[in-house]
C-alpha cells in the first residue's frame, strides 16, 4: 500500500484509505471504471476539466495501490485500458455510498420548472 503524500505512518484507518483514494482525480476515474473497462481518452472525457498530465499521475498512483489494471495492447496506435482489479473493485459500495451522499447533501437541488418561471415572471 503505496502513501504518495509523505512518509510518515497514517494516524488512523480513515487516513489511510484517503492517502490511496484521495485526490479530485481518483475518485472520479474509480467511478466510472465502476461501470466498464475504458480507454484513457474515455476517463479524460468523463472527468471534464482534467490534464492530460494530472490524471496519467493519478491513474498510476491507483495502479501501483493496486485499485486499477492498466493492460497496455501491443499495435498501433498504441491501446490502452484501464479497468478495477478485485481490489478496487471493492470500493463499489463505498464509491455508490458516496455517489449518494453526494446526491443528497453536496450536489445542488434541482431547479424545479414552476418555481422558475414564476420568479422570472
């Protein structure tokens, strides 16, 4: 279990996970991966605002933790998958856990059709 933030210890379980899973760019990839294997152009369309740069970095942080496969095809052009290994496959239910957490308490409410046109009446 690799820590890419420095050497000290973890103080307790919650840090440690977050050592390996934290960071805007892992979480997102490991959400997706939940539904299929992807190609790298795939994960950056579907992370958004990602560099090119960033999510490589990412991507090869959560493989050496062991979360993600990266299966590297020998033909041109080059082609290369990334899909979760049994251990990150793991995570489903905590990454689903969050997806719905988020949903309920960090994501906006939806604007609802009447209340708008009212207001801008």
């Amino acid at each position: 279990m690799a820590s890419h933030f420095d050497d000290r210890p973890p103080g307790c379980p919650v840090e440690a996970s977050l050592n390996i899973i934290g960071g805007k760019w892992k979480g997102i990839a490991l959400y997706h991966l939940l539904a299929r294997t992807m190609r790298f152009n795939e994960l950056m369309r579907s992370a958004g605002t990602v560099t090119q740069r960033m999510l490589t970095k990412q991507l090869r942080e959560l493989e050496a933790d062991g979360l993600i496969h990266r299966e590297v095809y020998a033909q041109v052009p080059p082609k290369v998958e990334y899909s979760l290994t049994e251990k990150g496959e793991s995570l489903r239910p905590i990454l689903l856990a969050l997806k719905e957490w988020g949903l309920e308490h960090a994501f906006p409410e939806p604007i609802k059709s009447d209340e708008s046109e009212s207001e801008s009446a």
